[in-house]
C-alpha cells in the first residue's frame, strides 16, 4: 500500500493505494495520525482513486480518521472510491458521518 500526503493551507490531502485489509490497517493508521499530527489540518481528504481493494478494515480506519478530524474540529472527505471500495462504505452506512464523492 503506498501513501503520498500533500498539505496546503492546513488542507491535507492523503492518496491511498493498492489494498487496504487487516494486513496493512495498524502501520496504515500510525502513519496517517502520526501525519495529522504534525500537520493539524483543518480538512483531511483521503483521495481513495487508487485502491484496488478494501475490506472492514478500511471502514475502521476512515472511522478513526473521522474521530481524530472531529478532535481537532476539523472535516473529512472521502473522494475518488472505485466500486467496491464505494459498496463496502456504503453498506456500513459510512455516508452517514463522512461524505463519500
């Protein structure tokens, strides 16, 4: 799983590619709130266009992402999803805390 970070004006952008299953979510989520917090953002965007396959997991760290956003009274957005990804957040009812586009 590659993850590429880009930061502008307290807006980080997070690219997220290849995999994301029980395999790769512990270093997965490190990295991300190790990133959040050097960065403090005001809105996170997880860009999803890369991933080619996620499972639960990928609800648990979303789910984490939303709750430290929610912290640091910031926002989050899901954008990109291919289909199945998309299928997998929408049938956990993800939509509902974090707009999936």
């Amino acid at each position: 799983m590659a993850v590429a970070y880009t930061t502008h004006n307290r807006m980080l952008t997070v690219a997220l590619s290849g995999d994301i299953d029980h395999h790769r979510v512990k270093g997965l989520v490190q990295d991300l709130e190790r990133e959040i917090d050097e960065v403090l953002p005001r809105q996170l965007i997880v860009d999803c266009a890369g991933i080619t396959f996620m499972d639960s997991s990928g609800i648990a760290v979303l789910l984490r992402l939303w709750q430290r956003m929610e912290e640091l009274a910031g926002t989050i957005q899901v954008t990109g999803l291919p289909d199945q990804p998309a299928r997998v957040l929408r049938a956990a009812g993800l939509q509902r805390l974090i707009p999936l586009t």
